[in-house]
DNA sequence: CAAACATGGTCAAAGTCAATCAAATTATTT
DNA sequence: AAATAATTTGATTGACTTTGACCATGTTTG
C-alpha cells in the first residue's frame, strides 16, 4: 500500500469519524505502528490533523492552518472527498448555478400548510436549503433530503423502499405504495430529460415509478429543470410533457412554449 | 477511548447539560473514577470548566444553577444518566471500542438468506462494516444505516415515516406500520438502558414503538449493549429482559446471568 | 456525630512514543 | 542490465504517559 493511500485512507476516517487510533490504523491498514506514527507526524507536520496520545482527531474549524506551508508534497488535496460519494458530488457540481437558480425559484413556491413531495435528486436537493417556509410538511424519497430537511427543523417524512445506492434515494414498488397515503398540494420532481416526443424521461424504471405516483397524487406539480435538459431523452417516460408546470433557467428551443406550462427565470 | 475524545465528550455534556457527576462520567464513558477526577482537573487547569465536589459545571457568565436539576427531581433510579441530549457525533466516541467488539460478534450472526431487521443507533450502526455475508436482506430505520448498507453493495431497505433529526432515524406509528409487511428472520436492537426491574428502555416514545415492533415481528430478536448500558434506565420500556439474546461485552453484575440470554464477549 | 461519599496521592501494569538500525523497496546512475 | 543511492518500512529499544486500584484524608448529609 503505497504512503499516499494512507494519507488519503487516514484523513477520510478522520473526516467520518471523530478520531483514529494508531493501533485500529495499524490493523486496519495491514502496516506497521511505526508506520503509521510517521503518517500521522507527517499529516500534523503539514497541518492536516492535530495529533494527540494514542491517535489523531480532526482540527478544530478555528486551527485551520496556514496554506503557504505545503511542508510535505504528495498530500492529498484539502478538499478531498469521502470518495464513495464522489459520483454525486461530481454531480451536484455540474450546472451547478443553474440548478440553483432553478431549485431557488421552486422554494420560493411552497406556502403555509403545503404538503409537498420533494422528488429525489441533485436540483430539487439545492431546494432545501433555500426554503424559508416552516409551517409546511415536507415527504421526500431522497435520503440526503430527509437529513436535510429534517437538520433545518422542518418537519419531514421518508418514503419506505428499497435503497438505491447511487443516487441515494429510496425506489421500487414499495415506495410507490408508501405514497399511497398522502396528498400532496405541490410536488417538485426533477428530470433527466425533456423532450417534445417523449416526454418526461429519466434513466431508472424503479425511480419513475416513484415519480409517476408521486405526480399523480399531487395536487400542483412543478418540473425542475436547466436548460441543458430539454431535447435530451433517458430511458423511462415517467409524465408527458404537460404533467405540471416547468422551471428553468433558460429555454434552448423557443417552440417548447407552446407545450408547456412554464416558469423562466430571468436574470 | 482517547483522553482527547474524552474531553470532548465532558465538554459536550456540560454545554448540553447543566453538571455532569464523576460517578455518572466513569460510568457513561467506561473509565475509572480516577481518571475521570484526572482529566476533570486537566480541564479545570485549562480553565474549560469549574471542577465542583462530585463533578464540574460549566464556567459560564452566570454562576452555575448548582445541583437540582428539574430533570431529576421526580426520583428516577439512581443510575439514570442523560444521553439523550448529546448530539450523535459525541454518542459515537462513548465506549467506541467496546461497541466495536460487541458489533463484530453481532455482525458475525447473519447468515446466507436472512431477512436481517437493524435498528438505528451508534451500536448497531458499526456492525455495517463489520457484516460479510452478501446474501443477506436487511431492512432498517437509521437513515444513515441504509445508505451504508447501500453503499456497501448489500441490498438494503428503508422504512417510511418522521424523521428524527438527532437520532437521523425514521420513527412514530408510519415507521411502525410500515413494518408491517415484513417478517424478519433477525433482528438487531440497541437499547440506552438494561435494569433488571425495568427491563430494555430508551429515552424517545416513538423510537421506542419501532423496537417494540420490529421485536414483535422478528424470529430471533438481538440486543446490542455494551457493558455501560446494565444498570440504566431510560424514560421508556420498549421490551422485557428476556425479550432476546444480549450481546455484550462485558456484564458488570453476574446476577443477570440468570435472566438474560446472553452472548458474552472474551477477549 | 456517624455513615456515606469524594478526593488526591502512590504504585504497578499497560499502553504509547521517538529514536535507531537493518531489511526491503524504489529511484537513479553507470 | 547491473550497481548504487535514496527512501520507506518493520522490529526493537528504553523513556515516557496513562490508567485503575488502593488508601488515608477530607467533605457532605441526615
């Protein structure tokens, strides 16, 4: 195992967890106490850590060290990600502004006394942070939503199902059951693709079921989308077009207007 | 246990509490009095806290409320301590090691084919990493348990209802109906508190009927406690002593032998 | 006052550390 | 391709730190 894993494997648990011990390091990473003991000295050294007797624990925000002292190449990045994650992450940076901007729009949307489903996925995730309503439910099947909505006080129900790992939502037939007693006023879905002959499409038969239902049982339904989603076709129709009303940030093809409800947002 | 980690923990229960007891340290962390008294006093030099007779108070502003919390007014058994105010990152660093033995044996138990029911909770949440067999289904109420489950390519399912910030659990009578479906071959309980008179206790209402539940619902019931938890009681009996198999890693009053199932750990 | 409890000091045992050195690995030169 | 240099690694060492048990002393409570 070469030393740039370590360093890599080292800051990830400490990033998960709250501290490492040079013993569990040892074990875990098949090396020598010694071994390790340099890492961590090289890590404190270069002020990624802060070491302590008989481990390592994270720095405190506060320690944040200085960035002219690169003392030891071959760290990895300070930014490193919880690579298991990184497929979302990488997503969630992709048209970032847009979807922001998009996802801003739909929050401003929901009301007092609102029930509303909050479809799984990057845009309507940007959603969250940016609602300022709290006297609205909120039913979701995207796990990182639930957290998140719940860790902003709002009250928040998870739908039951199978998880899909990827795209850490909950899918399949028995979420579509688990929409079965609810009521939606609004519901915010996101979309792989628009397109004027398919519809509304996106790449899993499992997650579009959920979609389906979740439209079907609403009352008001809004589209997230960016510009760069129209024309473009997975492989599930899970609505038609005209399912509910669509907000994006820019309209690519103008002859769209004329198929759709729509909200454009104007800079 | 890190001294570090053991200061942060103290810290921890004195911003969210008013006092925290020696007596009541030593036993929630695992520790002697000792060392307890010890790094109480490292603290009080460092002028973190104000060390007082039986134990420290914050050094707030306003002098400290003394003893006498409303909280434990009303004569709860002697042993009662309050967990239910830590945030989850400070509950993970109590008794780490010993939760990580007794995960592992629990870990060791599913087999091929079962249908494995995990509670949420920091005790059943390490056997995640722990587990090996594949061919199992598992089925659970902690948020972030499922995307570990996922995450790790087994195939796992979640539970509808609230969302519950702190515990990042799903609980209240949706969670408990959506059990309904399910009969489970196994399954993994934590519990905040063994006494023999007041049996398995926690300190939430409606996590409490989740338990009860998937307890109900399940062929071969686990109870996850580290040797902490005996002697505990929390505000909410969730089932009886001998409701199922313990798993513990080291048992402070043998006179439970005789009323538990129980698994030990040796190391 | 007496019983119960809390405290700090001492000690032995266990755990952790940095330094050192030889073996193994990797990079560079010949 | 072989030889050499540089680096990394694991084992060992003695020094140091932390820990839990014990106990004499001090504090609280009824």
């Amino acid at each position: 195992m070469l030393q740039y894993e370590r360093f890599e494997t080292i800051m990830q648990m400490l990033n998960t967890g709250s501290s490492v011990r040079v013993t569990d390091l040892s074990r875990a990473l098949g090396v020598s106490e010694s071994t390790i003991r340099r890492d961590i000295n090289d890590l404190a050294a270069a002020g990624r850590l802060r070491k302590v007797f008989g481990g390592a624990v994270p720095l405190d925000n506060g320690e944040a060290p200085a960035d002219g002292t690169p003392a030891f190449a071959g760290l990895p990045p300070k930014h490193m990600v919880n690579t298991r994650s990184l497929d979302l992450e990488t997503k969630e940076t992709i048209q970032a502004d847009e979807k922001q901007e998009v996802a801003a729009k739909a929050a401003t949307l929901i009301e007092e006394g609102d029930l509303v489903y909050i479809d799984a996925g990057t845009t309507t995730g940007s959603m969250i942070d940016q609602i300022t309503c709290t006297g609205a439910v909120f039913v979701t099947n995207g796990i990182r939503h639930a957290l998140r909505l719940a860790d902003r006080g709002l009250k928040s129900y998870l739908l039951s199902g199978r998880v899909k790992a990827s795209t850490e939502a909950v899918i399949g037939h028995e979420a579509v059951d688990s929409l079965g007693r609810w009521h939606f006023t609004k519901s915010f879905i996101g979309t792989d693709g628009i397109d004027r002959e398919c519809g509304l499409t996106t790449a899993d038969i499992d997650e579009s079921m959920v979609k389906t239902e979740a439209i079907r049982r609403s009352k008001e339904v809004f589209v997230l989308a960016d510009g760069s989603k129209f024309g473009l076709v997975a492989s599930v129709t899970f609505a038609p077009l005209d399912a509910g009303t669509v907000i994006t940030d820019h309209l690519p093809d103008p002859g769209y207007r004329e198929q759709l409800k729509l909200v454009e947002i104007h800079k």
